[in-house]
C-alpha cells in the first residue's frame, strides 16, 4: 500500500519568551540600519517588526525593532554583544525581553477614575505591566486597591513632611524594583529632585484646559467660557510643572447643551483614554525621548 507524500512540518511559532524589542537613539549617519539587521542575522535572530524615524529638526535617528531568536539566548548575552555596535554610532540603546511585564507603582490622591481604569486593564491583561503597589496620601483607595490584591501604601504630605514622604516614595521604588511610576491623578506637586531621580520614568495626567483654565474647577471654568472641546495630556514629569514630553492627547467634542456636571464626566474618560495609552507604550518600550519632545512608534 503507498502512503501519500506528507508536507513538512512547520516550524513552530516563536513564543513570547523567545522574542526581544531593542530600541535605539543616536546622531543620524548612514548605515546605522544596515548594521543593526546585520547583527541580527549574525546572531540567528529574525526581525519581526522594525520602525524608524530620523528627525532633521535635531539630527538624531530612532528606532524600534522586535525580534525572535533562533537559539536559545540570554538579554544579558544579547547586550553584551550589541554593545560594540551600540558604541561605534554613539547610541543611547536599550534590549528587553518581550514578555516582561514592567514593574509600576500607581499614585493617586481623592479622584480614582484613572486608578481605577489602569487596575482593570492591568487585571484583564490589557497593560503589560505588573502593579506592585498604590500609593496615596488619603487612604480613600485602601479598599479599592484591595480588592485588586495590590498592596497601598498611605504616605500623607505636608509642607513639613514633603521631603521625608518623597523619600519613603523611593525607598519603596527601590525596594520593589520600580520601573515606572504613574501619576493617575496624584495632586501633590513633585519636588525637583524627585523629577531627576525618576527622570523618563515618571507619568502624569492632566485636563487640556491650561494654562486658560487654571485651579479649581476647570470644568466648571470651562463650561461657562462655552469650551467646545475637552482634552488631556499624558507627559513625562519635569521640573517644569505640566511642560513634560507630551506621550499623548485625546480630544472628544462637546455641545452647547452639556452640563458642567457631564463635563467632568467626559473629561474623566478623556483622562483615563490618554493615561492608559501612555502607560502601555511605555511599557512596550515604544517611546524614546527626543529633547523636549518624544518619538511614540505605534
């Protein structure tokens, strides 16, 4: 009896655990391309997907690759030998695993929509991020963050207390090896000091309305001026208060018969949109820094 031919077996799909994403910036110069997809073949690797931008304004190159490899092989033996490339273009460079979920602590103060919204995504596998801790200086959260089996941690601030609460903060970051920490709305400002510490790796969220609507009750502001179109901005933190590298904006538009009640409303979905946006592309490393500015690769 003949057996018929059968097709050969397909090579199985890379899984998570085998894929990798490095990103890159540096001074724009020819064969910076050709030298990084090289040393992925070397290496046995295959590109997955490759994004790339060169900015004329301020001469600097980025770029984004998510790769597999062939072979079993460790981060820390691919930045090892990434690193001469990385030298030779005077690169500001950085490879992770793709399957990381990054660490984050969420800060809050009495408005809990934005923390609300990061925990359910965060809890559907919506973000790739593990939340290893809510801070608050109110314990209005407790609860809610308990209910997610998230640790919260009250740090209360004072003029008198601020520098102390700041460095309980980070001996928490630290100790749990923060890599990002999310301001959902967290209404204290940030000391200089702390902003440099936690340099690229600090998010806020805000209402679009500034600098024309400023303190409280910007809605309410807003709505009696006949503002036709709500915003918020997600931005790393500076030391220049809400000047950060923007990382995203949404918008939604809004008619003359809206309330100033249901305007707090949309804004507070508006917020929590730009917010998430930001946290996931932070965490899948798609963001670089470009001066003032960032580089999002969708």
């Amino acid at each position: 009896m003949s057996t018929a031919p059968q097709p050969p077996a397909a090579a199985a799909s890379p899984t998570l655990s085998d894929q990798y994403v490095l990103t890159l910036s540096c001074p724009d110069k020819q064969g910076i391309v050709h030298a990084v997809s090289s040393y992925l073949f070397m290496t046995g690797c295959n590109i997955e997907d490759s994004q790339q931008f060169g900015d004329h304004d301020t001469g600097l190159f980025f770029m984004r690759v998510h790769f597999s490899a062939g072979a079993p092989v460790t981060v820390e033996k691919l930045r090892a030998s990434f690193a001469a490339i990385g030298d030779s273009f005077r690169m500001e460079w950085q490879i992770h695993r793709a399957d990381e979920r990054m660490r984050v602590v969420l800060m809050v103060s009495r408005f809990g929509h934005c923390l609300n919204d990061l925990l359910f995504r965060s809890s559907i596998g919506a973000l790739p991020v593990e939340i290893v801790a809510v801070v608050s200086n109110h314990q209005d959260f407790a609860e809610l963050s308990a209910s997610y089996h998230i640790p919260f941690h009250h740090i209360p601030v004072t003029k008198d207390t601020k520098a102390a609460a700041e460095a309980e903060l980070l001996e928490l970051v630290r100790a749990e090896r923060v890599e990002l920490v999310v301001l959902a709305r967290y209404m204290q400002v940030i000391s200089d000091d702390l902003c440099k510490q936690l340099s690229g790796r600090i998010i806020n969220i805000h209402h679009s309305f500034l600098p024309s609507f400023k303190g409280a009750r910007p809605y309410h502001q807003a709505h009696a001026r006949g503002v036709k179109l709500i915003g918020a901005t997600s931005h790393y933190v500076t030391a220049d208060l809400d000047e950060g590298p923007i990382i995203e904006q949404e918008v939604q538009r809004v008619g003359h018969q809206v309330t100033p009640d249901q305007l707090v409303a949309i804004g507070r979905d508006v917020e929590c949109r730009a917010l998430a946006h930001a946290v996931k592309w932070h965490a899948e490393h798609r963001i670089l820094l470009n001066g003032r500015r960032t580089v999002v690769f969708g």
